[in-house]
C-alpha cells in the first residue's frame, strides 16, 4: 500500500512545504494545512496541495502532482518479418526521442503525464502523433515542478 501524504506551493513565500497535517470542514473537504514548521496555510488562497503518487523516480525522488519529468520516449509501429525464416526485419516506423510533461493523477487513469512536449517535434506527424497523456512509470526524472521551474514548460505546444 502507498503513502498516503502531501505536499503544498506556498503561493506568498513561493516554496513548497511538507505537509504534515489536513483540516477538513464538513461539505467543503481539505480547507487548512499545518506544515511540520507548525504553520498554518489557507488552501483556497495561500497553499495549493498536491499529493504524493506513490512513485520515485530512476533517482529514488518522489514524484508529486505537478511534478515535471523527463522521459525516454521508445516507440516502434508495424513490425516487418521475412516470410520465410519468420524472423524480424525492421519497423515501418520508429521514435526515439525525450519527452517532457506534467504529473497529474486522476481518477480514471491514475498516474498520468499530460501537457507533453519534445525538443524533437520532427520525428512526430499526423498518423504517430506527440501523446497527449501517457501512464507514469518510474522511468522518469523529476527535473522540476511547474511552480518553481514553469520555464520547464516553454516547450510545451500541447496545453
């Protein structure tokens, strides 16, 4: 079973903070946080909270909601194979490139990257298009978050 736990960008001290508590009104849900500091933030205008996913990266980092990672995109189409020996040839169609994105989790999905960009857009076209979403594995860096690090995502071309 994963963590259960969050953390918050602090909108006033632009930071993130370790949340080491949640306060919840009834019909309204999460409305407080108390960092391990013991301070007290609002989460409808001073703190916004983001959840841990359950998952480290390939550097045994934490990766949150928005987080920024980096990706190893390998993807092959059309596997050609001899029709004799049946052994393999090639593919019709190959990409290797990096990718980058935003972590989000939903509930439909769980762990996803979205808003995915590359510095290689060339060897995408209309039939193998950039994804739009993928499922997070542990594959990945975390190289930011979109609060400290938003020039991470000039790249991006796909909001």
């Amino acid at each position: 079973m994963r963590k259960i736990k969050f953390r918050a960008w602090d909108k006033i001290a632009e930071e993130l903070v370790e949340i080491k508590t949640l306060d919840f009104e009834r019909q309204k849900g999460a409305t407080c946080a108390v960092d391990y500091s013991g301070i007290n933030g609002d989460l409808k205008s001073e703190w916004e909270l983001e959840q841990f996913t359950g998952l480290v990266d390939k550097n045994g980092k934490e990766i949150y909601e928005n987080d920024i990672v980096q990706i190893e995109y390998n993807r092959e189409w059309g596997a050609n194979y001899d029709p004799v020996t049946l052994g393999f040839i090639d593919y019709d169609y190959s990409i290797s490139t990096t990718l980058w994105g935003t972590v989000r989790i939903w509930n439909s999905q769980g762990v996803v990257i979205t808003k995915i960009f590359t510095d290689e857009p060339e060897q995408f076209d209309d039939e193998h298009p950039i994804p739009k979403r993928m499922n997070l594995s542990k594959d990945c860096y975390v190289i930011g978050n979109i609060h400290a690090n938003p020039e991470l995502l000039e790249g991006d071309k796909n909001e």
